[in-house]
C-alpha cells in the first residue's frame, strides 16, 4: 500500500492531534485523542519502515521524500523538503514509539491543565520528527527550534519544585547554541549559493554538499554547529542543563528529553558536522572523542553518588551519550552504524529507566533512594522491568545496550583517527562504570528489607504500565539478540557519508594546497624532499 | 538425528525452561506454588540436554561441525553470526555443564523445597544453563562473551537470591562488578584482535591468526584474555568476589561457584591454545599467578570456620592449580582437572549443603521448642558442628570421598589430574623453562595444604562431639533422597572420573583417553607444547609416590590432629604460627586494601570532589556566564528607548553595515 506524503503525514499527524486536543473537553476525551493520534502516527511509521529500501543509493536523494517548490524562487532557496534515509529512519520510528508511551505514562502522572500538556506533548513530537526528516537546513532549523517551546512549558509547567530555573536554563543554554548555528546557516547558504548554486542561497542538504568549503571558513562554521548540538547532546561540559531539566521535568517529559530530544544532537552531528566540514570534523575528531570519554567516565563518576534516583539516570545519560559522540568522529562504519543504533538504544533504555523511576514517584512522591530500600517485595513486576532495563542498559550481551557500544568501541579502536588503544580502553572503562551506579541502584531501592512502612502497601504494576513497559523491553531483547535488520537500515547511508565524506575531504585539501602561496610551498628545499622521502 | 537440531534443542530447552519458569509464575502468582511442575521442567530441560549431549558425544565423527543460526550483527569489516561449534572441546564442556547440571537441578527440588523464590531459582538456574552452553559451544569471541556475562548475570541474580538481608545484594554487586573489570579486558582483547585481523572467529583465530598476527598483538589480546579470565575464574587479583559469593544458595555455589562457571577462563585458555602458545612470557605469568592464587588461598581455607568458606578458597586453590596447568602448555589436563574438580568440589558443595541444611533444622528446633536464644548460632560454622557422620551417614561418606579425591588419595579422581598438573609442570620445568620448577614447588606444598585443610574440615564437621546446644535432646537429621542421591552419583564419579588420565607411565601414555582425545596431536583442538627432553620414567614413578605421599601425609596429619584436639587445634597452630595465622584468617586482608586504595577514592573523590566540581564550577561557569549577560542587558537595556525613530535609525545603521560586509567583506 503506498501512502502517498507519508513522512509529512507521520510528521504533522500529532499537529492536527495537538489541534483535535485542543476541541476536547473532558480530560478522558483529551487522553484518549493524545494516545490515538500518537498510535495512529505510530502505524503510519511502520509505513515508512516497510516502504524504506535499504538498498536504495542516498545520492539520487531520500526516500518517500516530500518536497515543495522553493519559498522565495530565484531569491532563496529554502523548501519544504523532508524525507527517510538509513540515518534517520530508526530515529523516527523511535520519535513515534516514545509517542505514545509517553502519553500513557502521563495518564495520572499529569494532573492538571490537561489540554494544554497533551496538545503540547504532540506539538512537539512534530518538531523532533521534523528535525529528523528535513533535508533543507533552514526547515531543520525551524523544526530544531519549535522542540524548544513545547519543551519550555511542559517543564516549567508541569515540573518540580524548580522548574521554573530548569526551564529558563534549558531553554537559554539550547538556544544560545542554536542562534549561533543560524548564523552559521546563513553564511553558509550564501557562501553555498555563490559556489554552486548560481548565486542563490541554499539551505538544501545536497546542494550544501556539493559545495567544497575551503579550510578557513570550514572551521568557524563546523565549531557553530558543533556547539549547538555538543549542548543539545549533551557533551561535556556542556552537559549541566541536563540533570536540572531532567530532574525537574514530569515523567513524560523526561522521557521525550532523554529518549529523543538529545539524539537531534547527535544525529545534528551526523547529518551536517560531519558531511558538510570533513576536514575540520577529522582535525577536531580527537578533540570530540576526549570530551565524549571524559563525558563517559565523568558522568558515570558523578552518578554514582546521587541520591536522587532521577539525577543519577539523567547523569547516565551523559556517560551513554559520550559512546555515541565517540562512534561518530571514529569515522569507521562499524562505529557509525553502532552510534546510530546506540541513539535507539539509549532511547529505549534510559526511556524505560525514566518511566520506572517515574512510577516510583507517582506511587510515593519521593525520588530519593533512602526512601525506598527493599521494595522488590511488594512491586516484583516493576522490580522484573528494572532489573532488566539496568541491563540493558549497563550493555548486557543479548540486550540492546551491548550491541551499540560493542560496534563503537570495535570501531572506534581500529579507526584510524580517534583509534588510541589508551582512548579506547578509558571508554571502555564506561562498561564497568555503568554496572557500578546502575547496580547501586537497584541495591538501595530494591533489595535488602523493607524498613519503609509507607513503602509496605505500595501497588505493582498495573495494566496501562504493563503495556507501555512491555514493548520497551521486547525492543531491548530483539535489539539484543536480532540487531542486524534494524543495523542495515543504516549501512548504506554510513557507506554514502563516510565516501562522501573522504571525498570531499580530499578535494578541500587538495584546493588549499594548490591555493598555498608560493612561497610557503617553495619553502621544501630539495633537503627536506630528500629527507621526506626518506 | 541432526547436528544442528540437536544443538538447537540443546541450546534452547534451558531458554525455554527459564522464560517460562520466570515469567510465567512472575505474572501469574498463583503458579508460584507449584513446585512440582516447576521442578520437573527446570530439571527436564537440563536433563534432556545432556542426554542429547551424550548422543552427539557417541555419534561424533572427530571433525568440527559449525552450526551456523543467523547473522547477529553485520557492520564494515565485521560479518558476527549465531555460531555454535560441536567438537571435542565443546563436548566434554556441555556433559560437564549439562550432567553436573542437571544433578544439581535435582538436589535444588529437595534443597529449596517451601522456599518463596522456587520458581524464581528455577528460572534463573536454567538460564544460567543456556548462557554457559553459549560459552562453551560459542564458535566465535562475541558468542562466547555473550555466555560469559550472562553466567555473569546468573551469578549475580543467584548470590543476591536472598534479597531481603542486604549483604547478599552486596555481595552480587561486588561479583558482577568485579567480573565486569575482567570483561572490560576481554572486550579490549576482542577489539585488539578484531582491528588486526577483521574478525573474531574461531576458525580464523586459530589458523591465519597464528600466523598473522605479530608477537606483540599475540602477548597482549592472551594478556588481556587472561586478565578476563582472573575475573570470571578468581584468581590474583580478581578472586575476591568468589568468597562472598557463598551468599547464594549452596546449590548455586556447587553448580556455579565450583564446576562450571569459574572454569570458564581454562576453557577459554584451552579453546585459544594455539593462539596462548605463542605467548611464552605471558604463559610463565599464567602459571606464576596461577601458583601463588593456589597457594594463597590453600592458606586462607586453613584458618576459616565457615564450611562453605573453606569450600571458596579451596576452590579458588583449585583453579589456580589449572591455570599453573595452562601455563605449562599443559591445556587438556587443565580441562582433565575441571572435570575431575567439578565432581569432587560439587559434591562437597551439595555436603555442605546437605549440612546446612540439617544444622538450620537444628537451630529451628531450638529456637522454637526450647526456646534458646540462637540469635548468635551460624549453621554454616563449623565451630557448633562434629559428629554429624552419625546422623547423616550417606552425606558423611560422600563428603569423605569427595575429599579424599580432592586431596589426591591414589586412584581417586583427583589424584590422578592433580599428579598430572604436577608432572606436566615439572616436565616444562625439565625442558628448559625455569619459571615451571617454581610453579611445581608451590603445587606440591599446595597439595599437602589441601590435603590438610579439607581433611580438617571434615572432621570438624563429621567426627569428634557434637557441639550445639543441647546435644543430647535435639540432633540432626539426614537429608531426603532427592539431596542424598546427587551426592552419591557425585561421590561415584569422584572415584572413577580420574581413570580417563591415566599417567604416562602406564603403556606409555596409551591410555590417557582424555589426552586422546582432546590433544591436538591425536586430531583434537587443544593444542599442546612440543617438548623434546623427557622425563625418565624412574623420575616419573618417584613423582607419582611423592604425589601420593604428600596426600596421605596431609589427610593423616589434620585427621590425627584434629581427632585428639577439635578445635582446639586451631589455637595452637595459631600460637605455633603467629601472625602468618592471622594473615590467613584475614584473608591477607585483599578486601581492605582494595577498599582503602580504589573503591573509598573513587567514591569519595566523585562524592566530594566531582559532584561539586559539577555543582560551582561547570555549572557555575554557565551560571556566571548567565549573570554577566544580565548585567550587561542591564546596561543595554537603556538603548530600548521606545522611541520608534531610535529602532529605525539603528535598523537602518545595521542594514548599512551589513551591506558593506557583504561588498567589502
């Protein structure tokens, strides 16, 4: 069955959610359009799972691609202009997934203004699936942009006790980095527009690419975007919005942040850092991968002695995100394909780890571990989904954790740009991190006896977090176990990037070769050639 | 039947019993109850196994078979697939793990009979079954890695079985923590390989990787392999989470903690032979740690009370004395004293067990219908034991067999794998490799230790008077035939395993089966060392009395003593030994150090130097960046004057300049 706009369907199918929520009265009506609308676009999703050929080349364009004329013909080129390739299809099938899960944990979690969260929420399933869809600059921008507002409110909202500082600095950290990336946008649509484009600015992804930017403004440009997505990631040390949002945010909001809205991040990274400045992205690669080892060791570091069991997921998430921003500036394709699977992954686990920890507080209003203590007794459903998103998390083999951070790390130790067995095996120390505070965890909250008496009574799972946990932890088990369909979807985008990547890095060089003065190439006397040769 | 249906059955049967033991009863809790079922499908879905093991172990035709399941990852240069390898190695391997298994399947219905987690063991003992079948028929690194962790995973669900005493999950922690500062060296061994070679099968490992691949890349992957197998097999200085492991259910310990589990690391070794021969340097450290974790932990059994304890360390003695094994070249009569040792070491276990058991009857009965205070009474210490032969005659006979085997009484099991362990030291000794010599010395002393120790242990526990309260009035009882059975077909094969190596100078060699048929130069995949020098066969006579009298020298000197003096004993060896005594007893204090040098300081340094670092510097500096730019809005603030032909003066101001940017720029 073809389908026919069906990435813009799966984009703006929660926007007319968003709007349907809004006609709604009664706060049963709201919910069940939010879980329908967000299911519906689930479905459609599997659509474009089915329809994507993983086969098919990246350089004639994405597939099931939507495009409009551009806006402003002949003066700017920027368009409507979205589609699926390998890189971002698993992203977007994850963005639908968290949809409606998310709804269903909000279902009591969220219990005022009702209207308001849910039309929200969908808005901004629109805008993170938009980030990953468009293929013209401008329109990401506009997407990356629109994620802020609906996250803005839902924290600083329907947050904790401090939400309104975890909001404003949330939304104040993201969109410094961002306005600098806009900067970087339009110098570079018009730098692009003169070079290939006979002198109309371009913001379309291809046509970006076709343009070689020399050395000097590759750099300035590739540190803008860079440290727009490094803060979204986030990257150390960019990294303390983070664990104040998290904390602040409700469940569901935690959720949506740790399980997608950082991957446009990453997947930034991936998409324009990487394709569109080669040569800086490989001279500065070193630099990425120690932040990102710094970021595993450190975040993990720091996790382990939160008392707060929300603050210690939020701060596993900068040690998970550090194996993800390793895999991508490895440029090896074992490496790529592991960070891109890793982005599903972390969303998954840390997702499910969110929406655990999201449960305990629903039930006993505390996300102190000191209060819980020996609680397996009375949730051992809970306790069962724990365990088992700890290990999934913690990169169990056979569970979906391993699976990314093997292929990163095998990557990232025979790459030859990041490839330092000492840089490698400091990563790899993340692994045994990992099992230290995640284990710490279910040991203070889970295990020894129940002296809490208010924890006595406290009710297991029910149906609705049965079913929203389920289908979590199968994908971590088939993930663990089956990876390789979800791993090819990528492979021939990885190839694409990684060729395009050289090739262009190449000409680049070579150009700022040839452009060298004369002088400074006539500075190799005939000794230092011999000595080269040598 | 064929191959690969049967090692689809092999391998999933356990799989199948653990989700549907697990999850079954998980949602459905008024299946917890019944044991009965959940028993017999824990028990049948190890038992059909190994009866199909046996099948394959009869019908195999001496070359490989590679059952190939499906591609687990594909990415650039690595093509990863589902493989399981059947051949001699993984044979033996799977009886071992599927017939010692599948006895202690049995013992644990009896064993765990009326406790609340039945179904919960049940489950988590058949999926311990299915990950070390991964391990042991893994046809590639990542495969095996998969078994590896996830006996890990088991190891840490079974220790920390008990939940609600916190010092169990403690203990499961510490296992999984530090069996994972092994993995992270495997996982860094696997990558080494992978970028050298492309790939991290077997088939390529061991034939162009020997080849390919340089010294160097060779002395470090084995270092890093071994430094993962010091982990999962508890040695220096990685064994400490073995001890505390004694926290899970005894069956558990039997099972995991001593037959299968812990000698992961020698099949490892053994699978990677070729590859660990040419590694000379770091097979003398193989041995050399292999030599003094042996003997440590010989020392550390003196001096314990805890019957179970002393059952740790000796385990961990054990399989230093394989590893001294390995790093003599000597890879099948490693796998020769795995198999032996899983007989005699399960059969303890399950004596202890068995003891336990009774002494928890005991103190149930005191407390209850005399109304004693036994707040203080340890079941496991052998202090308020003795005499127990007389009320548990068939766990007192086991035990004894079991120990005469594990301390090398002739003809016994252990014996005749133990001696082997020596000899082959010795002859790698008398082919030109010093460090050997050293590894025989302290495998001799070693042995007279455990003679000592496990002679000690039973006669602390079955002989002499009996030493709980109230003796006379209340004693205990022999456990069921479902526990008592095991402990017999255990016992049995104590007693013969050992004549499947038989020593060189019996018809030359000709009738050491296991040698036979795992060595490499009989068609098997273990390779060996070519040793040109032999030992005369005097020599060899003198070293199998030697052997043979420094075990009965152990048993007769610790039954003499402990007979006439009990417990007392200990107190004079205290008093003969001084503070080596109290090292022991302390366990050399291993446990402190690494508290005092890595765990507090990593701990400390996060909670009281990172976490704030955090707080007032990182965040800080973004905070502070935020204050500066409110002060300089403040001061910007005043260019918002409101006055619409202000904005427009600066618009235009601003359109010019960025017009001449555009011109000039």
């Amino acid at each position: 069955m073809d389908i026919p706009y069906l990435t813009s369907l799966v984009i703006f199918a929660p926007t007319v959610g968003a709007l349907l929520v809004l006609l709604m009265r009664s706060v049963d009506a709201i919910r069940w359009t939010a879980l329908g609308t967000t299911a519906v676009t689930f479905l459609l999703s599997i659509g474009l799972y089915v329809g994507f050929d993983p086969s098919g080349s990246l350089a004639n364009g994405p597939q099931l691609a939507d495009l409009s004329a551009a806006w402003f013909p002949d003066a700017i080129d920027i368009k409507y202009f979205v589609g699926i390739d390998g890189l971002n299809l698993l992203l977007v099938m994850l963005t639908t997934l968290i949809g409606p899960i998310v709804v269903l944990s909000s279902w009591t979690y969220i219990e005022s203004k009702h209207k308001g969260y849910y039309s929200l929420l969908l808005l901004l399933q629109t805008g993170i699936t938009g980030v990953f869809c468009a293929f013209d600059l401008f329109l990401f921008y506009i997407f990356f942009e629109l994620t802020l507002i609906p996250m803005y409110f839902i924290i600083g909202i329907w947050g904790g006790k401090e939400r309104i500082y975890a909001a404003v600095k949330f939304v104040i950290y993201t969109l410094v980095g961002s306005l600098l990336m806009l900067v970087a946008i339009i110098y570079l649509g018009y730098q692009a527009g003169n070079a290939v484009n006979a002198g109309v600015f371009t913001a379309d992804w291809y046509t970006l690419l076709e343009y070689n930017i020399p050395l000097g403004t590759q750099t300035w440009l590739f540190f803008l975007f860079a440290l727009s997505f490094a803060i979204k990631v986030p990257l150390f040390p960019l990294h303390t919005w983070l664990p104040d949002a998290h904390v602040q945010a409700p469940t569901g909001g935690s959720v949506i942040l740790a399980g997608v809205l950082l991957k446009m991040g990453t997947y930034g990274l991936v998409r324009f850092c990487l394709p569109l400045f080669p040569n800086v992205a490989q001279e500065y690669a070193m630099l990425f991968a120690v932040l990102a080892v710094i970021g595993i060791i450190y975040g993990a570091l720091v996790a382990r002695v939160q008392p707060d069991a929300k603050s210690l997921v939020a701060y596993s998430s900068v040690s998970h995100l550090g194996f993800v921003v390793l895999g991508i500036f490895a440029f090896t394709p074992e490496a790529m394909q592991g960070a891109i699977i890793q982005m599903v992954n972390h969303g998954l686990s840390t997702g499910a780890l969110f929406l655990l920890v999201g449960m305990l507080y629903e039930r006993r209003h505390t996300r102190l571990m000191d209060d819980y203590g020996g609680i397996a007794k009375s949730v051992p459903v809970l306790t069962f989904f724990m365990v088992f998103s700890v290990l999934a998390s913690a990169g169990l083999p056979g569970l979906n954790g391993f699976v990314g951070e093997f292929l990163i790390l095998l990557g990232a130790f025979k790459s030859t740009v990041v490839g330092s067995p000492v840089l490698i095996a400091l990563a790899t120390t993340g692994v045994i991190l990992a099992a230290v505070y995640l284990l710490w965890m279910v040991y203070k909250t889970f295990f020894g006896a129940l002296t809490n008496e208010a924890n006595r009574d406290m009710a297991d799972m029910n149906g609705r977090e049965f079913a929203l946990m389920a289908p979590l932890a199968a994908l971590m088990l088939i993930i663990g176990f089956a990876p390789n369909p979800f791993l090819q979807k990528s492979e021939a985008a990885t190839d694409f990037l990684l060729e395009t990547m050289e090739t262009k890095r190449m000409a680049v060089q070579k150009a700022a070769d040839e452009a060298a003065p004369v002088a400074e190439r006539l500075e190799i006397t005939p000794d230092a050639a011999v000595d080269n040769a040598k | 039947m064929d191959v690969s249906l049967l090692v689809r059955l092999i391998l999933l049967l356990p799989l199948v019993g653990a989700l549907v033991n697990g999850l079954a009863p998980l949602f459905l809790p008024s299946l917890r109850q019944s044991e009965g079922l959940i028993g017999t499908l824990g028990t049948a879905v190890v038992a059909i196994p190994f009866a199909l093991t046996l099948y394959l172990f009869m019908t195999y035709g001496g070359d490989p078979v590679v059952v190939d399941f499906y591609t687990w990852m594909a990415a650039g240069d690595l093509s990863l697939d589902f493989a399981y390898r059947v051949d001699e190695l993984s044979l033996i391997m799977t009886l071992i793990v599927t017939g010692v298994g599948g006895v202690i399947h049995l013992y644990s219905v009896g064993y765990m009979h009326g406790d609340d987690g039945f179904w919960r063991f049940f489950a988590y003992l058949n999926l311990f079954i299915f990950a070390m079948l991964n391990l042991v028929l893994a046809n590639n690194l990542p495969v095996l890695f998969l078994g590896w962790e996830g006996v890990g995973l088991c190891s840490y669900l079974l220790i920390g079985f008990w939940y609600t005493d916190l010092s169990n999950s403690a203990a499961a922690n510490k296992a999984f923590i530090v069996n994972r500062i092994g993995d992270f060296a495997f996982l860094m061994a696997m990558f080494l390989l992978f970028s050298e070679l492309g790939s991290l099968d077997f088939d390529v490992l061991l034939n162009e990787g020997v080849s390919a691949l340089s010294a160097s890349t060779i002395n470090w992957a084995v270092l890093l392999l071994f430094i993962g197998a010091t982990g999962k097999s508890a040695q220096i200085p990685l064994f400490v989470w073995l001890p505390d492991a004694m926290a899970g259910p005894t069956p558990v310990s039997a099972l995991i903690h001593a037959a299968t589990m812990v000698t992961s690391g020698l099949y490892l070794l053994a699978r990677l032979s070729p590859l660990v021969l040419n590694a000379p340097v770091i097979m003398a450290v193989i041995a050399i740690v292999g030599a003094l974790t042996a003997i440590m932990a010989a020392t550390i059994a003196i001096a314990q009370y805890d019957i179970k304890k002393v059952l740790a360390y000796s385990t961990v003695s054990q399989l230093g004395y394989m590893f001294m094994a390995a790093g003599v070249g000597a890879f099948f009569v490693a796998i020769f004293h795995v198999l032996t040792h899983a007989f005699f070491k399960a059969c303890l276990f399950l004596g202890s067990g068995s003891v336990i058991h009774s002494m928890e009857h005991v103190e149930h009965e005191l407390e209850h219908e005399h109304g004693e205070d036994m707040s203080d009474f340890d079941p496991q210490d052998m202090r308020t034991m003795g005499n127990l032969g007389r009320f548990m005659p068939s766990t007192s006979a086991t035990y004894l067999i079991a120990t005469f085997a594990i301390s090398g009484i002739p003809l016994l099991a252990g014996f005749f794998s133990k001696d082997e362990i020596l000899f082959k030291a010795f002859e790698y000794g008398f082919n030109g490799h010093p460090y050997a010599w050293f590894v025989w010395g302290v495998g001799i002393i070693t042995a007279l230790l455990t003679a000592f120790y496990m002679t000690r242990s039973y006669v602390l526990t079955f002989r002499g008077s009996p030493r709980w309260p109230k003796p006379d009035v209340v004693h205990p009882h022999e456990s069921p035939t479902t526990m008592t059975a095991p402990l017999w077909i255990l016992a049995f094969f104590s007693v013969v395993a050992g004549f499947i190596g038989l020593p060189a100078v019996i018809a030359d060699g000709k009738w050491n089966l296991i040698h036979h048929y795992l060595g490499a130069p009989y068609g098997g995949p273990v390779a060996e060392p070519e040793l040109a020098a032999h030992v005369p066969l005097a020599l060899e006579w003198g070293l199998i009395a030697l052997g043979s009298l420094i075990a009965i020298g152990g048993v007769a000197w610790a039954w003499r003593s402990y007979s006439a003096h009990g417990v007392a004993y200990d107190d004079r060896l205290q008093a003969r030994l001084g503070s080596l005594y109290d090292w022991w007893q302390g366990k050399y204090y291993w446990d402190e150090a690494y508290d005092r040098t890595v765990v507090r300081p990593l701990l400390e340094g996060s909670r009281q130097g990172l976490w704030p670092f955090d707080d007032y510097v990182v965040d800080g500096a973004v905070n502070g960046v935020a204050r500066l730019a409110q002060g300089a809005s403040g001061v910007l603030r005043r260019l918002q004057t409101g006055v619409v032909q202000n904005y427009a003066l600066a618009i235009v101001l601003g359109v010019v300049l960025v017009i001449g940017l555009m011109l000039f720029g």
